[in-house]
C-alpha cells in the first residue's frame, strides 16, 4: 500500500508526519519511507544526509529504526524539471512492491515528483495547519483530487484544535497534533520525535497522534 504524505504549502508538516508514521508503522509492518523532495526533509530528519549523485529513483536505501528509508538525491529536481509522470508514477508503484506500506514524503508543490506520489498513491494524508494560506492549499488539492479522481485524509498539525473544512475530496479527521517543542529537538538531533519521545520520555506525548493517524491509514 502506498500513502503519499501532501501538502503544497511549504512547512505545515509533511516532513514530520511521514517520517513519525512510518516510525509508528513499522513496530508491526514492513515499511518504507521515500523522500521524493529534492530539499531532503525525510532524510535528514533520520540522521542521513542527500545524496550528491544521480540515483534511480529506489536505487539505494538504508534500514533506520526498523524503516527502509530511500534518501533524497540529486536526480530528483531533475526528475522535478523533466521527468515523465507516468515513469515516476510507475517506478514508486514497483517500489513499494516490496513493503506492506510505502510511504511518501513530497515536496511543497504540485510539481511531477508530487503529482506522481499521488497518482501512486492508495492513501493520501494531508496535514493542514490553521493559517488562511494553508487552509487555501487544502482547497486546491481538493481541486486536483477531483480531477484526479482521488480522495484523501487531512488532520490538523500545530494546533490543538482540530480545523472543519467542507471539502468534496478531503475528509478531516478530529485529529490535531499540538504546537510541542519535541519535533525541534528530535530534529536536531536527527531522530524522528517519537523515536525521541520512546527513548527519553516516561510519558510520551506525541505518539498516539502517530497512532490515531496510522490507525485511520490502516482502516
Ligand atoms: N506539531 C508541531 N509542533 C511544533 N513544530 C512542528 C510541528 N510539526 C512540525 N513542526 C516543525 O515545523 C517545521 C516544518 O515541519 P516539516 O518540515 O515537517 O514541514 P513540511 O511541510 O515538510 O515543510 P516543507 O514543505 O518545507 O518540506 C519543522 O521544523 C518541524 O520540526
Ligand atoms: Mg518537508
């Protein structure tokens, strides 16, 4: 199954959700986590660093914390540029062949790597933060999933009060994942913040979001 993580607007949270849920997926699921953004949220967010070189696109991964992670690289913004969206599309659809869940993470527009990580996609989960422009991007994904034909999740990031938008292809769930300091120390230092949360948190605060989301994926 592939669950493409979206969100045109830049920094509401795509990042983080993909690399906690599939942190969150894969305590029983074989999961992998390919991040299709040339800027490299997803693989920095484990630890790596992008990739100088040109690869094919699921031509190189490496096994973090139980996730088979696929690092950003310098042939995407090529791919970004000039790629075909139905060889992107069909390349993520025979990656994921090898996992129970394959999650996307993608860059914020609605370029080639996006629109593929769409077309590819079982599942499609945004996350949507309560600012005018961000409920804005909501809108116009929901145009584009009509005219993909596709549906999708929302839930609210950075907010503790779950946003009620009327859309005809997004579905909001009530689930919000509050403002916390966690993500940026977990960013820092390079590990997903649920990881963080299990390692150094008797009471962890975060990870049941991550559960609720994938729970609402897997249903
Ligand atoms: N609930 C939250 N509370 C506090 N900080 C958060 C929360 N969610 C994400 N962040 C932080 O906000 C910043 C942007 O998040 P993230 O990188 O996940 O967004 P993005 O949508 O992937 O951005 P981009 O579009 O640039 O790729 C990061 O520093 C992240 O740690
Ligand atoms: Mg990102």
């Amino acid at each position: 199954m592939i669950v493409t993580v979206i969100n045109q607007k830049g920094g509401v949270g795509k990042t983080t959700t993909a690399v906690n849920l599939a942190y969150i997926l894969s305590r029983n699921k074989n999961v992998g986590l390919i991040d299709m953004d040339p800027e490299g949220g997803t693989t920095t967010s484990f630890g790596l660093k992008r990739e100088k070189k040109e690869i094919p696109l699921g031509g190189k991964s490496v096994n973090i914390f139980n996730v088979e992670l696929f690092p950003s690289h310098l042939g995407l913004l090529k791919m970004e540029l000039n790629g075909d969206v139905e060889e992107v599309t069909n390349s993520l659809k025979n990656i994921a062949k090898s996992f129970d869940l394959l999650v996307i993470d993608t860059p914020p527009n609605l370029g080639t790597l996006a629109l593929a990580s769409m077309i590819a996609a079982d599942k499609i989960l945004s996350p949507v933060t309560p600012q005018p422009l961000a409920m804005e991007a909501a809108k116009n994904l929901d145009s584009r999933l009509q005219s993909l034909e596709k549906k999708a999740m929302a839930f609210t990031n950075m907010s503790a009060k779950p946003i009620e938008i009327n859309l005809q292809s997004v579905n909001f769930l009530k689930i919000s994942v509050p403002q916390s300091k966690i993500f940026i120390e977990a960013s820092r230092l390079g590990v997903p913040a649920s990881r963080y949360e299990e390692i150094r948190m008797k009471k962890p605060k975060l990870i049941r979001f991550y559960e609720e989301l994938s729970k609402a994926i897997l249903e």
